[in-house]
C-alpha cells in the first residue's frame, strides 16, 4: 500500500506522534521513510553575515539531531530512512518533497511547536492537507 512515506518534523509532541505512526505504517507495508525538518527562512531572512545566522545554524543542528534520531530509531526497527534538512516554507517545502520522493503519503503532526491551542489543526498541516495531491494523515 505504501512504498515512501514522507513525515515532516518540528520536534513537537503532535510531530513526534506522526513520527511514531510514520514508522509503525513503514514497518507493516515495508516502506521506506523520509524525515524532515524545514528551517523557517521566511521569518529570519536568509543569512548575511548577522545574527540571523546564528539563529539559522542553530535551527540547522537542532532539525538534524531530530532527524538522526528518527533515522536511528527506524534504522533500528530495520527501516529505510533518509532525511533532509531544508530553507523555506514549510508546507511548500513538504509539498516539493512529497513530489520529488513520489511519496505515498504524508505523515504530519496535527499542529507544530507554534500552537498553544490544541483544539485547532496548525497552519502548516492545514495547508498541507488542503493542497496536497496525495493522501495526508495527521497524528
């Protein structure tokens, strides 16, 4: 049924529960996994020489470090996994990917690290369900 399943990650509760069921669905149809964390350039600016770049870098390290341990945890359960860290807008930059993996589906947490009320879906996984061509589960 699933063959790639793409599961963005900000390192909030509701992303690392997609993570959980990102793996469990590639452990049961034997799919493979591609993680990955999008640094929010929009909001800092691309870096030049200032202190948007330390911000930026720190982001960079951090989403890695998320993403080997997912990749360890799947490698672990004997799961393929790759992941990348990217610039831009989230919800684009998970559609681009989607597109280039030909993922079967999308795995994303209900709402990201920005949200304090939990009986709204996020931003990001609205528009990513709203405009996604293919399947979107939300954890």
């Amino acid at each position: 049924m699933y063959d790639t399943i793409l599961v963005p990650t900000d390192g909030s509760d509701p992303a690392n529960r997609a993570v959980e069921h990102a793996l469990e669905l590639a452990d049961r149809y034997d799919a493979d996994v591609h993680a990955m964390y999008c640094v929010e350039t929009h909001r800092y600016g691309e870096p030049a020489l200032s202190s948007a770049e330390i911000v930026l870098d720190t982001l960079e390290d951090r989403g890695a470090a998320m993403l080997e341990e997912i990749a360890d945890r799947a490698d672990n359960a004997g799961i393929d996994c790759s992941w990348n860290v990217c610039h831009g807008r989230p919800w684009e930059e998970v559609r681009e990917k989607a597109a280039e993996l030909d993922a079967d589906l999308i795995v994303i947490g209900y709402q990201g690290q920005g949200h304090t009320r939990t009986d709204r879906i996020g931003s990001v996984a609205e528009r990513i369900v709203r405009t996604a061509d293919r399947p979107v589960l939300t954890a």
